[in-house]
C-alpha cells in the first residue's frame, strides 16, 4: 500500500477532481492549506506554492491505494503539468510514499 499526497492551488481543483475520476480513486481526504513564506527565506525548492509575498491557499489531497493506482495517477499529474505549461509556478505536487504499517 501507498501513500498518495497531491498538493495543489484551490484553482485547480476542477481538474484535479477530473483526474483523480479518470484513475478511478473513489475514497480520499482533503484538507485546507494555507501557504505562505518568511521574509528572508528563500524557497528551497524553486515551483513552490509560496514563492512570493502572497499568501496562497492551496488544498491537500491523499489516499492511501495499491502502489499501481498511485504510480498511474503520478504519470496523470506529470502529464497534466507537462500539457499547462503556462502555470510553471503552480504546478500539482504529486507524492508517493510507503505505508509501512496500519493498525
């Protein structure tokens, strides 16, 4: 089993909705996230979410599924970024991460 996160902008969650119906993930969770950055601090990673002096509201999607419905669904998000490149800066953040053990 595995863990899928996908972080991304309110903006898109028309289509990110649309993608997750396409890969057939029925069941998971979302919460609010409210991005931001520090004066001083540059971003350690360049794309992301809060890389200038606005806020950012963003949304956190995850579901734990067999790990091929989460590596499919990471070529769906790749592929969705690659087809937008308009939105370099607000790319889908898309995660797979071990599920070692569940109680």
């Amino acid at each position: 089993m595995k863990l899928l996160l996908i972080l991304y902008i309110e903006e898109h969650e028309k289509e990110v909705r649309k993608i997750l119906r396409s890969q057939k993930i029925q069941m998971y969770s979302e919460v609010d996230v409210k991005g931001f950055k520090n004066e001083n601090h540059e971003a350690d990673i360049d794309n992301w979410f809060a890389h200038d002096e606005v806020e950012r509201f963003s949304k956190l999607f995850f579901s734990i599924q067999s790990d091929q419905k989460v590596s499919a669904m990471l070529g769906a998000v790749k592929s969705y970024n690659e087809m937008h490149e308009g939105m370099e800066n607000y790319p889908l953040h898309a995660y797979k991460l071990n599920v070692e053990e569940t109680v």
